[in-house]
C-alpha cells in the first residue's frame, strides 16, 4: 500500500512519537479494559466499559490491521466525547444515607459530578443539599471522555468494517 512505512525509509521525529503515544495508549487501555473485566464484574455498566476499553486498545495497537480515515475518526471521537459525556448528565442517582444525609450524583457510566449535605432531618438535609453547589471530579471526567472517544473509534471501525464487508475495499483518505 502507499501508506505502508518501509523499513528503510526515514520517519520524522513527530510520526515516530505519534506511534509510540498511540502505541502506549492502545497497551495501557487493552490492559486497564481487561483488569476492570475481571476486577468490577458486579454490574453491567463496568463489563460494557472494560470491554470498550479492551476493543479500543486492541484497535490502537493494531493499526496495520484496520485503516481508519484519520479526520473522520478524530471527528466522530471527538463528538462521542462531548455529546457521550453530556447525555450521562441525565442520569441522576440520590440517596438519603445514614444520619440524613442526601447525596446527589451525575454522570454515566461513571459519576463525575455530586452535591450533597447532612442535617439533623431528611427534609433539613435535602433542601440543603438541593442548594448546595455541584462539584466535578475531574479524574472520573477524565475517565467519561476517554470512554466515549474510544465507543467513537469502535463505531468508525464497525462503519469500515462493514464496508470492507460489502466489498467496497477501499478506505475513504481523508486530507
């Protein structure tokens, strides 16, 4: 393909480094999608993450298997991030705890945002708690994006994948 590097030919400083974040990127989800599988079993939500992350890891880290056109991909994973992490601001889960305590959380699969309080009372608690402001742990934000890129990059992949299937072989290059 015109695509493929030899190995003689020379590569810029900055192909080389993509390669090796890619390559880091692709080793570290296929390995942390494959400990959350087998570590956080107890719900589906953590199954269907570790498997996208599992699936995504073993897309960046087999590249040569599968062309991906590179604008549409970054587009469709930069969109699954943002429009993913937004819609998981639906989901709501409250719980009135212990000594009236209301706690409030956002965000799936993973909570990002929470607000809460404790009072003497359960009515004390939730007026309080329903004025208190929302704050954003930016470590399970982090988490959010990166899982809703990755289900971005598996959807491109089905789309080439399918495509490849009806034999239609040849991978649309983006710029």
């Amino acid at each position: 393909m015109a695509n493929d590097v030899s190995i003689d030919e020379k590569t810029s400083r900055w192909t080389a480094a993509g390669r090796l974040v890619r390559w880091l990127a692709g080793a570290l989800s296929l390995v942390g999608g494959l400990t959350w599988i087998l570590v956080s079993t107890h719900e589906w939500v953590d199954l269907g993450a570790g498997l996208v992350l599992a699936a995504a890891g073993l897309v960046l880290l087999m590249p040569h298997r599968i062309r991906l056109p590179r604008r549409l991909t970054a587009l469709v994973m930069a969109g699954f991030a943002l429009v993913g992490t937004a819609a998981g601001l639906v989901a709501l889960t409250e719980r009135t705890c212990c000594s009236y305590a209301v706690i409030a959380d956002r965000g799936w699969p993973f909570t990002w945002m929470q607000k809460g309080a404790i009072a003497d009372d359960p009515a004390t608690a939730q007026r309080l708690a329903d004025s208190s402001n929302w704050n954003v742990d930016l470590v399970s934000l982090t988490a959010n994006v990166v899982l809703w890129a990755y289900a971005g990059l598996l959807l491109v992949v089905i789309g080439v994948l399918v495509r490849r299937a009806r034999g239609d072989h040849r991978v649309p290059q983006a710029g």
